[in-house]
C-alpha cells in the first residue's frame, strides 16, 4: 500500500462525508485497496473459527486431517507426484500416501528439499529464498487510555506505529473485530506486532523481556497504564513474510520446474513465496481447483492471483 493511495483514499472519504454523497461501505470496498477497506467480513470468534469449521466439514465428507504431521519427502515418477511420505513429529513414525493431486502451501525452500531429484539450480534458488519472521505480544487490559485523552472509546481494528523510537510495528485492537473475542466487553484485548528475523537480537530475548518492552512501549505512548494489565503472551511465527530479495530474482525457474510437475499445485502465501492475504491466498486455492476441474494444465492463472490489479480492489482510475 502507498502512502500516495492511503491520503488519496483519505480525502476521497472526507469528501465524500462533506457533501452527503456516500456509497454504501459494501459496495465501496471493491474500490479501495484491501488495507483501507473500511467494511468487512469477520468470523465471530477470529479467522480459526473459520478453519474450525471447514475441517469440520471435510472430516463429514469422509477426509482426514493429520495433526502433528510434516510432509517430508514427495516422490515423483515422469512428471507426477505419485506419493507423499509424512513424518509424525511427535513420535517419529512415518506414513507414505499415494497422491492423485498435490497442494503445497509450506515454504518453498521446504517442499524442494522434500521432492525427490531437484535440479541444483531450483534447489539454490530455494535455499537463497529470505523471510521476515514475526512476533506477537498479546496483552490483556482492563482499559485504554485514549490517545487524544478524551473519553470516547478508540474505534480503530489497527494501528500502524511509526516512530522510529519505538520497535513494535502494528498493534492490533482484537476487541474492536470482534466483541467476542474477549469475554469481559469492558477489556481490551491488543496485538504488539514486531517484524524481525528469526535469530537476530530481537528473537533471542526471552518472552518475559519482550512482553516487558512490549508494556514499555504501551506506556510510552500513552496507551496502557501497567497497573491495567491482567495478562500477557509471546508468540513467535517463523516465516511470516516472504520477502522479495535474496535469490528471488530467479524465482521464475522454480515456477517453471514446478507447473511442469502437472498435479502439483503451489498455494497461499509460504507455498507461492509471495505477499498474499488471507483472501489471496485462499483464492490461488480455489483457481487451481477449478482448473482440475476443467481439465487445465496451464497453471498461469493461479500465479496470477495478486499478482494483477483486478486482485487487488484497487480504483483503477
């Protein structure tokens, strides 16, 4: 997102209030960038609950879903994935499963090192691939101090933090997407987001010394008083963001080595090695099965997704 297209929107809105001109936020939301979306649908109890819901449904449909599992070797005969051997993480053992499709939405550098016989250009490419990795300090409080010290309650499902004093990059308002995700309505529920690389000085602190910089830098801006904290979490999310560096210049030829493997299929935002959202990610999914279902081979139209402006609900004026 520009900052360009961020003020653009902004006036766009102010306007738009101003002369009592306003389309409904459902039907504005196609033109406006998927970050300042001001209108959305959100599961009652966060995205899991719809994860929760669609493993529901395949286990009613007869399919099973294996917990604990890494895929760690995918064998291949003359341009077909024929099998996937899965590695219990927690015991060890190892199953082997015939494929007839395979969808892979692990890391890239990942599913090469599982398939049997790469070439050694597409295995370096793959291990010269570079993520951002993530963490997330939750923490609950009985109250908010407002940021423009009035009492009115802050409205905001974000904020982007942009000082360079501080370290925390966003902080979500859990409370404010969803009222049931916090049990008490009079709590609220934040998300401190820190972008870094897994190993760097950052990551290496222990969780109780990143919770404490998380509430001093609450405190700091005026946010939170510690006496209102009632509890704290650290969750630390390797991979998180793929980034547009390192060997990815030459990414295309994994792309290339990997459509030519005809039911193999690379999905979501690990699996593609590209900055998807949720919906993009879901969606490269669901092209790639409308092609099996129409009996396309070309796999171009699932690297299309996010990758072309029509993805984008952007205004293309």
């Amino acid at each position: 997102m520009s900052i360009r297209r961020a003020v653009a929107h902004a006036v766009k809105r102010t306007a738009s209030r101003w002369f009592n001109n306003r389309v409904s936020n459902s039907v504005a939301s196609k033109d406006t960038e998927t970050s300042l979306i001001e209108q959305f649908l959100y599961p009652k109890y966060g995205p899991g609950q719809m994860w929760e819901k669609c493993a529901e449904e395949i286990v009613k449909l007869g399919g099973e879903i294996h917990f604990q599992s890494r895929a760690t070797k995918i064998e291949a005969n003359n341009g077909l994935c024929i099998g996937v051997v899965v590695t219990d993480t927690v015991t060890g053992t190892e199953r082997r499963f015939d494929a007839k499709y395979v969808f892979s939405s692990m890391p890239v550098v990942k599913l090469i090192r599982a398939m049997e016989h790469p070439p050694l250009e597409v295995r370096e490419i793959a291990e010269g691939l570079v993520y951002r990795d993530f963490i997330t300090v939750g923490v609950l409080l009985r109250r908010m101090r407002s940021l423009d010290r009035i009492e009115s309650a802050m409205t905001d499902n974000w904020l982007y933090v942009q000082d360079p004093q501080y370290t925390v990059g966003r902080i979500q308002l859990f409370h404010n997407w969803s009222r049931w995700l916090v049990r008490d309505s009079s709590l609220a529920w934040l998300g401190l987001e820190y972008f870094c690389s897994k190993g760097d000085a950052l990551w290496q602190q222990s969780d109780e010394a990143i919770a404490a910089t998380a509430m001093d830098e609450l405190v700091a801006m005026g946010i939170a008083d510690r006496d209102d904290v009632l509890d704290q979490i650290v969750l630390r999310v390797p991979k998180a963001y793929p980034a547009y560096w390192g060997t990815y210049a030459r990414f295309d030829r994994i792309v290339q080595w990997t459509d030519g493997i005809e039911n193999l299929y690379l999905v979501g935002r690990n699996g593609m090695h590209r900055y998807n959202n949720q919906d993009h990610s879901m969606l490269s999914a669901m092209v790639a099965v409308d092609n099996i279902i129409a009996g396309r081979r070309d796999k171009s139209n699932v690297w299309r997704v996010n990758a072309e402006e029509d993805y984008h609900e952007i205004d293309s004026k």
